[in-house]
C-alpha cells in the first residue's frame, strides 16, 4: 500500500513538471501587429495622363510648402504607394484597408471600391503570411483650377491611408501641396448715380456763373 502511494507521488510530481515545463517553453506567444506606410509620388518628368504610378515616380512620406519643385498643379496627376507588412508571429487573416481621399482630388486607377459619399475606398488585402509586405499603387487627378478655392494660390491636403487585421491596426498620412495663381481683383470703381450726376452740374453750373460774374466786374 505504502509502495502505491509512493508511485502515485511520483507519477504527480512528473506530471505536474512536464505541464510547468510545456506552459513555460512549449506552448508559443502569439503577438498580433501590422504596419502600414503611405507615400505621395511625384513624377520625375513631365508625363500626361499615360503613366504607371510604379516607375519614374519619386515617393516621400510628405511634400511640404518648402519643397518648391514639388508642389502639383491643377489637373495634374497624383500617384499614391501604400506598403502593408504583418509584423507579427501569426498568420493574419481577411485583412482590410481603406484609403480617404481629401477634397479635390478624384480616384482614376487602384484597387478597391469607391465611395464619393464617404470619399472612402476600401478593399480585402486577403492574408498576410508572417513579415510578408504587400504594395499598392493609386493613380488620383487634382480638379480643374475653376473648382479649386479661389482666394488660395498654395494649399496643402492630407490622404489618410488604414488597416485592419485580427486584434491589430494601423493608419499612416501623407501630404502634398497645390499651387496655382490667384485671379487679380479689380479695383472697386465708385457708381456714379443720378444724384452724382445732379452735384456735379450744379458743380459746373456755379463755376460757369462765377466766372461770369468775375469777367463783368474786371470789364467795368
């Protein structure tokens, strides 16, 4: 009976170190993250409409009003990258993200659904395997310089760029910068009414009388 307890002891005892030792070094942490990076693009030549927003384009996280030979003009086309990477340990399944986009510009090629309501596009990146990055490229146009404000020769707007994942997400910005000119306003010219009119004969009228007078008197 005694030798019965005894290996019941032992028997716990190695049960119980095998599960502290499995808690400690067996079983795995999982850590959940993902990032995202948004870039604007200008292109390096004076391209048209015809371009792909992957080649001769040159991407920053920001273009700023001191950056004189970057700002972007009406019309003009604008090219956006945007790099999703799972930084975590684990798969990341039905990854989401949106992009929205600022006022006056409009999408023309990318991926993903838009929303002029919301202003909002959105799309499934799908999964993400352990540190894979994939790349997005949108292609956008600034309006006509009629539907630009017109008191602002240089004004700036921001794109916001978002991701989702399982327990993660992230959002990254990127500026740039409008230039165009500013209309002249014409000088305010005071109306001549018929009351302007009225004082200035009546103006005219005395001096001509004056002057009259002025003749009699010096031929007497």
């Amino acid at each position: 009976m005694k030798k019965f307890f005894i290996l019941i002891l032992i028997v716990s005892c190695y049960l119980s170190l095998t599960t502290n030792v499995l808690a400690q070094y067996g079983q795995p942490s999982y850590s959940y993250s993902i990032i995202i990076d948004k870039f604007v693009g200008y292109p390096l030549s004076n391209k048209g409409g015809n371009f792909n927003c992957d080649w001769s384009i040159e991407y920053s996280d920001n273009y700023l009003p001191a950056d004189l030979n970057r700002r972007f003009k009406p019309d003009q086309y604008v090219c956006f990258q945007i790099k999703v990477k799972n930084t975590s340990n684990v798969l990341l399944t039905d990854v989401k993200i949106s992009d929205t986009l600022p006022a006056y510009i409009s999408p023309v090629e990318g991926p993903g659904s838009f929303d002029k309501n919301t202003r909002i596009i959105n799309w499934n990146a799908g999964d993400f395997g352990v540190n894979e990055e994939k790349v997005y490229f949108m292609k956008t146009q600034i309006t006509s310089i009629n539907q630009l404000p017109a008191d602002k020769g240089l004004f700036c707007l921001t794109n916001k760029a978002e991701v989702w994942g399982p327990n993660t997400y992230d959002d990254d910005y990127a500026q740039f910068c409008i230039e165009k000119q500013v209309s002249p306003v014409p000088p305010s010219v005071p109306s001549a009414g018929p009351e302007m009119g009225i004082l200035l004969l009546s103006g005219e009228g005395l001096a001509l009388a004056t002057g009259l007078y002025l003749k009699k008197r010096l031929s007497k």
